[in-house]
C-alpha cells in the first residue's frame, strides 16, 4: 500500500496524544475511515492524505465537500446513530518517509 507510511505515522502521532485506536481502514458501504480512534468519550474519525509535493495538489485540496460527506456518512453507520459526540479530523503529512511534516486538522462541517 502506497501510503502505508503515512497511516502508521499518523496513528502513532495521535496514540502519543492520548488517542485510543479502535479500528483501521474500516470499510462502509460509503467509503472508507483511515482511522478510527476514541479521544475521551469522543469517536474520532481521521482520514489520512500524504503528498510528496504539491505537483498534484496539497494533502488538504484533497480533502472535498464530497469525501467530508463520505466521511460523515461512514461515522454514522459505525456507530448505528448520530446523538453521540464525534469529530471529524485529517491528518495531512507533506513529504517523504525520511523527511515530512505533519499537519493535524479538525474538520468543519
């Protein structure tokens, strides 16, 4: 997997700030949560996007309305129901395995 990389690196930099990890790369039948972590009481949902360098766009410009409604879409079928406390959030790594930087983002509805 071609972004493999970047995944691990950022469930590990979410696990070092607290985040509990419940599920990875969790297929629904509108698309697919890179991550699927816990902060607290709150279901976190991450998606994951990696660019070596901006030639095909930044990480955040593939961030669509239309994949943050996937996204949403997938966390309530996860859970079954929409009345509990859930973020949506993107990790977005410019770079390579030897030499990133790592942006982590809340997402706004």
């Amino acid at each position: 997997m071609k972004g493999a990389w970047a995944e691990a690196l950022a469930r590990k930099h979410l696990l070092a700030k607290g985040y509990v990890l419940l599920g990875l790369n969790k297929r629904t039948p509108f698309g697919e949560i890179d991550l699927w972590m816990q902060d607290g009481p709150t279901y976190v949902a991450i998606e994951v996007k990696q660019r070596r360098d901006a030639v095909f766009g930044t990480p955040l410009e593939a961030l669509t309305p239309t994949k943050y409604q996937r996204i949403y879409r997938s966390v309530v079928y996860l859970l079954g129901r929409d009345d509990v406390p859930v973020r949506l959030e993107a990790v977005l790594v410019h770079g390579t395995p030897k030499q990133f930087r790592i942006e982590h983002l809340l997402l706004e509805p």
